[in-house]
C-alpha cells in the first residue's frame, strides 16, 4: 500500500469513528451547552465549535475507552472561553407543565418549585453545579465524571448523592 492509500484509508475510518462519536454525543453536549448559556442559537454555535474542534484533534486521540472525558474536556474549555468573551447570563429553565387538562394550581406549584430548586442550584459552588449540569443535563456515568474530575467513580456517586440529599432537605424546609 502507498502512502495515498494509507491516508485515505485513515480519512475514512477517521470520519466514520466521527460520525460514530458526533451521534452519540451531541444531544448531551446541547444539552450541556443549553443550559449554561442563554439561547438556543449560543448553544448550537458552541456545540458546533466542539464537535469541529474534535473532528480536527479525532486523529491525535488515543482511544481507550474514555471518550466521554476527552469530549467534555474540550466542552468545559469551550465554555470557559465562550464566558470569558461574554459574561454569563443563566435563564431559568423551561419548564415542560403541559398536560391536556392543566390544574393551574398544580402547575403553579411545580412552576414555584423548578424556580426554587433553580436558585439552590445556581447558590451552590461551582464545582457543585458542574456535578448537576455532568451528571443530569449531559446525562454523563459517575464513571466519566470521575474521569474528567480526576476522581473515583464511588466517590463521585456519593458526591452527587449527598449533593441531591441536601438539595431535598432544602426543598421540604421551603415547604415546612
């Protein structure tokens, strides 16, 4: 095989392990980039901008298994510079209260509740909120958390379990 061959044969199995990559992980990524930023159109550019960005360096990754942590690397670092050009302006979440007959009062309650639970979340460290957004918003295993976090995967799964716990507590207070 000549060298043109070699690289085509690598252009190929590069897109295609792109493509492969893109599919699976671009929802989570969104959903990622949705949250922190304040429209749809900021995370779709941000989205964009990862999945070039891993389309260029795909051919320098070594895969072993931890792509999740490669991705959400190159993800917090483009959110890290998107903040720095533009401060942070974090909306309340949209909220899904639809049903085919609406009970106002209940879904005002939910709608006080997401509030509430949204502003104990946006008072918590940012380590804390980045435990939230990795692991319910991007939907990330506790093992890829630890990965990227540089920590266990037990340790992470308790982190975010006495995370929720606290977070409950918070919510019942609010009710008492």
């Amino acid at each position: 095989m000549d060298v043109d061959q070699t690289s085509a044969i690598n252009a190929t199995r590069n897109l295609a392990a792109f493509e492969r990559h893109y599919r699976q992980w671009v929802t989570p990524v969104y959903r990622y980039f949705r949250y922190r930023v304040t429209n749809k159109k900021e995370a779709e550019d941000l989205t964009s901008q990862v999945f070039l960005k891993v389309y260029e360096q795909l051919p320098n990754y070594n895969e072993k298994g931890q792509f999740p942590a490669w991705l959400f690397t190159i993800v917090r670092h483009q959110i890290a510079d998107h903040f720095r050009s533009d401060p942070p302006v974090v909306p309340l979440e949209d909220s899904d209260l639809k049903d085919d007959q609406p009970n106002v009062l209940e879904q005002a309650t939910q709608s006080d509740d997401l509030n509430r639970l949204n502003q104990l979340i946006h008072s918590l460290p940012e380590s804390e909120q980045e435990l939230i957004r990795l692991r319910f918003v991007a939907q990330l295993t506790y093992k890829d958390i630890a990965t990227i976090q540089g920590s266990t995967r037990d340790a992470i799964r308790k982190q975010v379990s006495r995370l929720l716990a606290r977070l409950q507590d918070q919510m019942e207070e609010d009710h008492a």
